[in-house]
C-alpha cells in the first residue's frame, strides 16, 4: 500500500472542526511534557489532538477533542518530542533500499530524511533515481529525495556508468518527491563558472527549491565567497568551529555530521555552545551510515545524544533536527514541530538527554514501539536490470594487476594513497619500493589498490598503492561501492587472490568480497546497483559485521576501515585517489603519474 499524507489546506475543515469542540480527533496524547521547538520551551502537561494524521490542536487541555473512537495515549510523565529529521544523508550508505532503510530508523524515531541517491545515479542514471524516489514514496514517514547533482563528481576525472545532465535536474524537479538539488560536489566548477553546474543550480532555484553544498576546502577566502554565490544553501563538509561560523555567517545553513565514519560535531558545535552564534542555522545530520550502526547504535537520535553530550542543550539539539532542517526545506508549516496543521510525527521519550525512544508516531499512527516497528515499508518491485549491472567485460587474472618498473630499475619511488583514520581526506604519500621481475611490489605497510571498471565492459583495471590499513600475509579485499562512480575498487597484498576477489563480484552482482590465504572469509551481497540489499537492515549489518571482522583477520586495525575503502575512489576529496582514468592528485584536479621520475 501507498503511504499517502493529505495536505493541510485539504484537511483543515477537519483541524478546525477539532480544535474548536465540533468534531473528534483521532488521537490524543495526554499527561506528558510537550517540547515546543517553535519557542524553544518545555510546556508541563500540554496536550495534543490529532486528525487525519495532522496535529489539529495543542494546548493545556484537549479533553475537547475526545470522542467515543478517540484512542488516547497516556504519555505518562513523558517527553513529547517532534520525529527526527535527518538534513543530508545517503541511502545507499546503510547497503539498504529505502523501505529496509525506513524500517531500520523509524525505531530510532526518524520520521523524515532528506536523501541524495547520487550513489545510484552514478550506475543507473535518471531512471535509478526515479526507482529511489518511487519506493520513497511509499513509505510510511517522509523520505524527500535531493535530485543527484554531479555524476561524474569530477567530469574529466572518472567515468560513470550514467551522467546527469543540467535537462535531468530540470526534468526532476516536477517529481513529487524532489525536494532539491542533492550536494554540489563540483566546487571547482562553480567557482569557475561552469555552465552545467551552474544551469543545474538555475533549475532549482527556478523551481523554488533548495540548492546541496559540499564545499570541501579549509579556503574560505575568495573561493569559498563565490561557491556560495553560486546557490548552494547548506554545507556538511565542515570540520572545524571555524568552518561552522564561516556558513553561517554567509547565509549558508552549517550541517554537522555524525555519521558511521564522520566525527564532525563535536569540533563545530563551539560555535554555538561556547561563541554564542544562533543555533537557528545550524542542522544535524548523517550523510553517511552503514547498516550496523543503524542497527546498533542508533540514527538521527544518536547524533542528537552525541550533541548535547558534547555540550548542547537538549531542546537547542532538537531544533538543530528538527524545526531547523524543516525550515532549511521550506517545510516549517508541513512537519519539524507538534504544531497545528504539521504532519503529526512525534515521539515519546522519558529523558531529554538519554532520549530513549519509547513510542515512534508518524502522520498519526504508531509506526514503532519500544524499538520495535509497528507498520509495513512496502517494496519497490526493482527491475531486473537494476540488479545486473556488473558489466566488467572478461575474467581478471593476477597479471591484471601488475604495476609495470620502469625499464632496468630495481626500486622505484611510487606515490601512495595514504588512509587518514576516521576522515575522508587522504594523504598523498610516497615510497621508494623494490621491482621484482620487473614489477613494482609494496612493501612495509604500502598495498595494491586497483580500480576494475564495472560499467561499460571495458575490462580495464588502473593501478596504484595504499597505505594505512595495516594488512599483512596474503589477502585481498574487493567492493562495488566505491565513491562516487562506484566502479570496484580492489585492495591486497596478493594480486592472484585481488583478481579472485574482483571475479567474484562479478559472479554474485556486486557487493564486497574478502579473501585470505587463497579463499574468501566474507561476503555481502549488495545485487541492486551493485550497492544495496532488499534484505533487513539486520541481516545486511550482520554481514557487514563479518566483512569488518575478516578485514581484522587480515592485519586492519582502522576504525571504520571499510568506509575508507569505499572512499579510495572519491576524486573530490583531497588529497590523492584512484579512478578509471588514473591516480588523481585532488588538490590540483588532475590525473599524476603513479611511479615518479628519478630526480
């Protein structure tokens, strides 16, 4: 079934009607502690009706919209609190579709995410999107999707399976569910003036809806003044207090992250609990999760606990998602609050600063208790082709992934990606390694890295070498997630068990593949886009717990290591990545040589 929501003008006659005494509400929740995130306020004992899956009336006292079928919910003492919103987050990221993803955090009291599908976008195009949008749709809470905006995020830089254009983003904007443009990766490209991005940004604010940042670079001098000029209305990718008040003070809304592998709260939350600034600009949100954490730990209702825990007070934490990301989205007078006329999401929890989420409501109804979900997220029928796109063009072998020696030399100075733990940066390294027969072999903590092109059929394979993981004795490890063009990025000490790795994705439709001494020790399955599962989130995060736990077996002592895995590939972030066009030096965007010259 369709999940569908009425909007106030077609219920208000209803609302009215129950306010003023004249009809019955469908719900009340009464004897509780309402947090009013409109006015920054917690109002002891205020009540709340609800009809047509709308807030009709707030106030001390709604014993007057109480009828005969009115189920009543007695809060008992409790918080009432607004459903969580999360700014800017990716599904793909929890290797889940979006109805297993809404069934994973509807528990944790999400009730409306804004998703950028750009991982998608890269294998499937346009059409990936729609699928993203339509069973977005579907779903019981509120999922608005972002239209992708940079695929390729580099143009010249990578090759992706689909690239959207500047007719795409016009073309999407007419979807129900688009809510805007998803994160402007290609900086560069609006701060030189590039004309599709800047065409691209032009048909969203034509269609009156909000521009994605992602300004990746500490430089908030002339560059950072023109990137917002260009449109984009909010950043995540801040690090530093400094960055935080840079945003805002441009009109930007500052997005801090805590994602599975993004640790960018704490550093930035300052500017408001110790300098002061208006927290009314400032938006929690995820980007990245992965279905463990989802599954462990929490989702928008562990960033909210990480805030106030770092020194934010509790409603101000709320705001930051809640009322302040609806109002970022233009939707203040459609959710973010328990406010009349507001779809009616909220929650129950007995503290404000453990925020234990006892009973999740959205649009009226109770969608979960108790960590349990209560309702139905219904399933895209995701077509056969969404689930064959590894297209790798023949059957690697050990030779695939050779690095050629210059000609009559024994050691070679090669540059190196060097893994930064819990951060998406890079360090772009070098090591002088041995040549045997002819080929460059890593050593010392240095490993191959290869990108084995998945969309086209090409049957090319880039070379290169990593550092940071800690991998020892013989292994490998391959995955078709593999930021942002999500060809397969393949890491290893032993080149015949990267090729093992790689032909294995090959065979089961994407996913990630780990091998040790010859055999494989861990495998998910990911057959959509070679990105997500249609399984729950539980089984999805058990496999993943099994990828995390073989990639210890083989030497890594990273937190998060798999998400720096997935990232090797990501050419907007500094400093040195891997594409199918070549190593990339980010902070020149340009393709370098991977075996330097002898001085």
């Amino acid at each position: 079934m369709e999940h569908h929501i009425t909007s106030w003008a077609e219920v208000a006659p209803r609302l009215v009607a129950v306010a003023a005494g004249r009809a019955h509400a469908d719900l009340v929740v009464r004897g509780g502690k309402l947090v009013n995130v409109q006015s920054r306020e917690v109002l002891d004992g205020w009540q709340v009706a609800v009809a047509d899956g709308r807030f009709a009336y707030v106030g001390p006292d709604a014993s007057h919209c109480i009828g005969p079928d009115t189920r009543v919910i007695e809060a008992a003492g409790r918080y009432l609190i607004p459903g969580l919103c999360d700014g800017h987050m990716h599904i793909e990221s929890g290797m889940l579709t979006p109805a297993e993803f809404a069934a994973a955090v509807i528990p944790h009291g999400t009730t409306t995410m804004f998703t950028d599908p750009h991982e998608i976008a890269n294998v499937l195009g346009l059409r990936g999107v729609r699928m993203m949008h339509d069973e977005a749709l579907m779903q019981p809470v509120n999922i608005y999707t972002q239209m992708p905006s940079c695929a390729p995020s580099a143009p010249g830089l990578e090759t992706t399976g689909f690239e959207i254009s500047a007719d795409d983003v016009a073309e999407a904007m007419a979807w129900p569910g688009i809510i805007g443009l998803g994160e402007m990766m290609n900086f560069p490209g609006v701060i030189n003036g590039d004309a599709q991005m800047l065409a691209e940004m032009a048909a969203t604010m034509n269609s009156g809806k909000t521009v994605g940042g992602h300004y990746a670079s500490p430089d908030k001098g002339r560059d950072f003044s023109a990137y917002v000029a260009g449109g984009a209305a909010d950043d995540h990718e801040g690090t530093a207090e400094a960055d935080a008040i840079a945003r805002v003070r441009n009109g930007m809304r500052s997005m801090m992250r805590l994602g599975s592998a993004w640790y960018d709260v704490e550093s930035q939350i300052t500017a408001v609990t110790e300098k002061g600034l208006d927290p009314r600009n400032f938006i929690l949100c995820t980007d990245d999760c992965m279905a463990g954490t989802l599954v462990n730990d929490g989702h928008m209702n562990r960033v909210v606990r990480h805030a106030i825990a770092c020194g934010c007070e509790p409603v101000v934490a709320l705001q930051m998602a809640t009322i302040n990301t609806a109002t970022h989205f233009g939707l203040e007078r459609e959710l973010g609050s328990i406010a009349p006329g507001r779809r009616a999401d909220m929650i129950l929890t007995s503290d404000l600063t453990t925020l234990p989420i006892e009973e999740v409501i959205a649009r009226g109804q109770t969608v979960a208790r108790d960590g349990k979900i209560t309702v139905d997220c219904p399933h895209y029928a995701w077509p056969d082709d969404a689930r064959a796109t590894m297209r790798m063009g023949k059957v690697l072998a050990d030779t695939d992934f050779e690095v050629a020696a210059p000609e009559g030399r024994n050691r070679v100075t090669a540059r190196v990606i060097g893994v930064v733990e819990n951060q998406a940066p890079t360090k772009a390294l070098e090591a002088d390694l041995p040549v045997v027969d002819g080929v460059v072999e890593g050593e010392g903590g240095v490993c191959q890295i290869a990108l084995v092109e998945r969309h086209r059929a090409t049957g090319d394979v880039v070379n290169g070498f990593v550092s940071g993981f800690g991998y020892s004795g013989k292994m490998a490890m391959a995955s078709t997630v593999a930021h942002d063009s999500h060809h397969m990025i393949v890491v290893g000490t032993d080149r015949a068990m990267m090729a093992q790795a790689a032909n294995r994705l090959g065979e089961v439709g994407g996913g990630i593949s780990v091998w040790k001494d010859g055999a494989e020790i861990a495998l998910v399955k990911l057959p959509i886009a070679g990105l997500m599962s249609d399984s729950p989130a539980a089984e999805v995060a058990a496999g993943a717990d099994r990828m995390v736990a073989a990639m210890a077996d083989c030497g890594c002592t990273l937190n998060n290591a798999y998400m720096q895995h997935s990232l090797l590939a990501l050419v907007v972030i500094p400093e040195l990545r891997i594409s199918d066009l070549g190593l990339v030096d980010v902070t020149k965007f340009e393709l370098t040589e991977l075996i330097k010259d002898p001085e």
